[in-house]
C-alpha cells in the first residue's frame, strides 16, 4: 500500500461454520489478492477472527471476497461483523494467517477423530454382539437341520426297504 490516505484499521469476526475447512487460508489469500495488511486466526469461540488495514472499499471487497470464497469451500457464513478501530495498528504485510493456533487447532481435531475412532469401536463391539447372536441362531438351525436329515434318511430306507 503506497498511500496511507482513508486508510482504516478493521476488525473482522466471521461467524458460523468457519473452522476446519481452511478458512484462514481463504482469508490469507483474499488479503493479499486485494493489497490489504493483516492477520486471520481462529478464535476459541469457533469463529475465525481478523484484523486488517484497507480503505472502506477495500474492507468491503475482502468480505465479498471471503464470502464467496468460504461458500465455494463448504462454509456455512452466519455473519461477517466489521467494526472499525478507533486507532491504527502496524499488521503485517503482506496479509498473513496465525500459525500459532494451528497446535490448539490439531489438538482439537486429533480429540474429535479419537471420539469418532470410540464411536466406530463401540459401533463394532454391537455389531459383533449381534453377530454372536445371529451365530447362535445359525448353529441351532443347523444343528436342527441335521436332526430333520437323519429322520429323513430313515423314512428313505424304510420305504427303499418296501
């Protein structure tokens, strides 16, 4: 940004289903396509925060932006929140995504995959009940079977016998 003039500081709250489907990056890559200085980090809440530095219509273009970008990508955008800072922040440019989250972030995925792996094995462990059963049944319908051959083998050789 060579000119500084109408140059605002914004910060930007993204709410909805925004986390675990790259949207910093959607965020990183809109910031710098449009020449904006700024950080995007995950916030604990679940929406993705960012601070960022542009004229109105550059703030306005990076929300379209991220909008539609974070739509095409499976986001679920239940509000984008601009609230203008009362001061002036040097961000970093070029626009950059917060890295140090990403410890707390796969943390929090490898929890949800360990509930899912639990989930798989208690869906297993039933699974293996109801096959024990359909076990015992099949047993007991063969073993019935074989009773209902052996008579009809006698029947067989009393009328071959006639």
């Amino acid at each position: 940004m060579s000119s500084t003039q109408g140059i605002k500081c914004y910060n930007i709250t993204v709410t909805g289903k925004v986390q675990d489907i790259g949207f910093r990056g959607i965020a990183e890559y809109a910031g710098r396509l449009l020449d904006l200085s700024g950080i995007v980090y995950n916030a604990k809440n679940g929406s993705v925060m960012i601070i960022c530095r542009g004229d109105d219509s550059g703030i306005r273009d990076f929300s379209q932006e991220i909008m539609k970008r974070g739509v095409q990508k499976g986001a679920l955008i239940q509000d984008i929140i601009r609230q203008e800072l009362p001061f002036d922040i040097d961000l970093p440019y070029p626009f950059s995504r917060v890295l140090t989250d990403d410890d707390i972030d796969n943390g929090r995925k490898l929890d949800k995959g360990n509930e899912l792996l639990t989930d798989i094995k208690t869906g297993i462990n039933n699974l293996n009940v109801k096959f024990d059963t359909l076990n015992m049944k099949f047993d007991s319908f063969i073993h019935g079977q074989e009773e209902h051959n052996l008579r009809l083998e006698k029947i067989l050789e009393k009328l071959a016998e006639k």
